[in-house]
C-alpha cells in the first residue's frame, strides 16, 4: 500500500499527527517553528529518525516563517531556532544530528534567498535519505529472519517513527516483501501507547499479522514459546547501552533468559558512540501520562491524583544483551567495542 511520508515540506512543514491515531489519520500543519515545537514535545512527530527530519525541517522552517532585513538577522534567527529545537526532547540523538547538519548548511549561504535554499535543501536530503537508509538496513535485517518467525516489538518503529518504512518495523515489512511469513507480537507500551496506537495501527494497514500484548505479558509469551526473535529500535547507542523506549531493557533480560536473539535496528546517526550511559539525560515526561486514562483530555482517573510518578520515556539496555545492530552499512555483531568504529569511521 502506498503511504504519505511522516513528515514533509509543502510550503511549511506537514505531519501526521501521531497523537489522533488510530482514530483518524491528520495531516498537521506547522506554519512556524513554535507549532513545530509543541508537535514534538507532545509526540504529534516522535521517534527518533523521524525526529531527526523534524529537526532538519524545523530550520528550513524558521528561514521561511518571516521576513528579514539582512542575512545576519537570519543568521541570528537560525542559530536560535537550533537552541530552541535542541530543548525539546534529550534522548534521541538524531534530532541533534538533523539540527546541527542543517544549520551548518545553511550558514553558508551569503544571501536570504541562498539561506533559505540551502536549508531547505538539506532537509529533503535528509528526508529522502532516512528513507533510502531504512530499505537498505530493511534488506540487511531481513537476513536474521526466517519464514514463519514470530516477533516481538516494543514501541513503534514503523514508517511513523521515520520518514517512511521504518527500522525494526522496516526489517520486518522488508522480510515480508522477500516472501517469508512473518507475525508480529507488540507490546502496547505504556504510558503513551505507542505500540497499540500506532504499530498495531500500521501493521493492520499492511495486512501484517499482529498480536497486541500489555507489556507485562511479554515474559508469558516467552515463556510459552510464542515468540523466536525481538526486534526493536534506538534512540541512542553509546559505548556501553542502547537508548530506547522504557520497557526495552526488561524484554532484553527476559530475551536472554530465553535464548531469544534480541535486535537492535538503527541507522549509524543514531550512535553516539564517544559516550556511555551515565552521560545520557533520559527524558522524564508529565505524571498526567500515568494517572490519567486519556491523557490529553484529563479524564479517567487511573491513579489518585496525588501520588507520586516516576515517568521516564526511555531506558538503558547494556550493550552485552544485544544480539546484532542492524544499520544501514550492514549488521554489527559483538564485541561492539571493536567493530562498531569499523562501521562508524565514514559518517
Ligand atoms: O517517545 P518516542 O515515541 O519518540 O520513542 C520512540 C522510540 O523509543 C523508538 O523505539 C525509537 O525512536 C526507535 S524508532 C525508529
């Protein structure tokens, strides 16, 4: 089936809004960089490829919300801009990467008009090649899988947490292509649901076999033999952990107390391989998100509403618990320390 991209350019930037589905499908319309920025702290835009576009997009966008009387005050306009986009989510490292390699471009640019064109510019390119990238680790990925293989996904890493296709969602739909009989199992992934939102949502419109789970049933579906690989995503791989969503580093212990291979997709900008762990903020979010059934709307008491929350979005997984890393240079397998900077050295 053929599906719009998740984030694109049309006169502004356009999204879909992550936060309506699976109800309805709508386009959201970021006209300057604050509708941008509220897209993404309220996760309209997430995921951390598709993150990585909202970045580059959102300075193509503040060169073109409004009028300028001299290239410095552009200048000055998307320098802020970059600040201000880099304050709205920590973890995923690619948003930073999709900022900064904008930005760089469009600083050399001597005149409005070549500003605006090199940013803009540089966002499509980097749209179109999370694209091409997600394909290619797709087709590498598709490698560690068999026909009739049943796996098990946290969080969505589908075409909606990239441009298009995705990463451990695009291993999948990219196994499924080559003619193998794939089923998904996904956990829903409290708080926001992302999992039964969106990845049940996307498999189902491409006809994919897909079982929804509460994210404590992973170990019984395990444990029964329901499941031979789990596939998930990052948001950061450092040195000595992978970054991802909250509830990925309990499927990687109940993975290995099972001898299930436990997968990690991720394009090499998601790697911020001169760091470990303890330097990484691992975003907190509201405690709306737990003690409220439907979060947006405040209504559905699931919790009294004063008692305390801890809600952070992301956990650490130690790197040892990974199996392979699928990127779009190829899949990387243990001892990472020594082949990760093999695949890293061109980026
Ligand atoms: O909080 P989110 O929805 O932005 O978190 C997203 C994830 O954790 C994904 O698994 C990760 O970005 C990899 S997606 C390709």
């Amino acid at each position: 089936m053929n599906f719009m991209r998740t984030i694109f350019w049309d006169g502004c930037v356009k999204l879909i809004d992550q936060t309506k589905l699976p109800d309805k499908l709508e386009i959201l319309e970021c006209k300057k960089v604050e509708d941008l920025v509220r897209a993404i702290k309220n996760l309209s835009i997430r995921g951390a490829p598709a993150l990585e576009a909202a970045g580059a997009y959102g300075i193509a966008l503040s060169a073109f919300e409004k009028d300028f009387d001299n290239v410095e005050d552009l200048k000055e306009h998307i320098r802020q801009t970059a600040n201000i986009l880099s304050s709205t989510r920590p973890t995923a490292v690619n948003l930073f990467y999709g900022i900064e390699r904008t930005l760089k471009k469009a600083l050399q640019g001597e005149s409005i008009e070549k500003i605006r064109q090199l940013a803009l510019k540089e966002a499509e390119k980097i749209a179109d090649e999370d694209v091409e990238r997600n394909k290619t680790m797709g087709s590498y990925g598709a490698k560690l899988i068999e026909d009739g293989d049943t796996i098990l996904t946290i969080c969505n890493t589908g075409r909606l947490a990239t441009v298009d296709w995705g990463t451990a969602l695009g291993v999948i739909r990219s196994a499924i292509e080559e003619g193998k009989n794939v089923r998904v199992v996904v956990c829903e992934t409290r708080p926001l649901n992302q999992g039964s939102r969106l990845t049940a949502w996307e498999l189902i419109q491409d006809g994919i076999e897909v079982t929804l789970i509460t994210d404590n049933m992973a170990g019984i579906v395990m444990q029964k033999g329901m499941v031979d690989k789990v596939f998930v995503g990052a948001d950061r791989i450092v040195k000595d952990a992978v970054f991802n969503k909250i509830g990925t580093y309990t499927l990687a212990i109940l993975a290995r107390e099972h001898k299930i291979p436990f997968y990690v997709v991720a394009p090499l900008t998601t790697f911020d391989w001169n760091k470990r762990a303890k330097d990484i903020e691992i975003e907190e979010r509201d405690k709306d998100e737990l003690i409220y059934c439907h979060v947006k709307c405040k209504q559905s008491l699931i919790a009294p509403k004063d008692v305390e929350v801890f809600n952070p979005a992301f956990d650490a997984t130690p790197i040892n618990y990974v199996s392979a890393i699928v990127t779009e240079k190829g899949i990387i397998f243990p001892p990472y320390d020594e082949n990760v900077p093999k695949y890293l050295h061109n980026i």
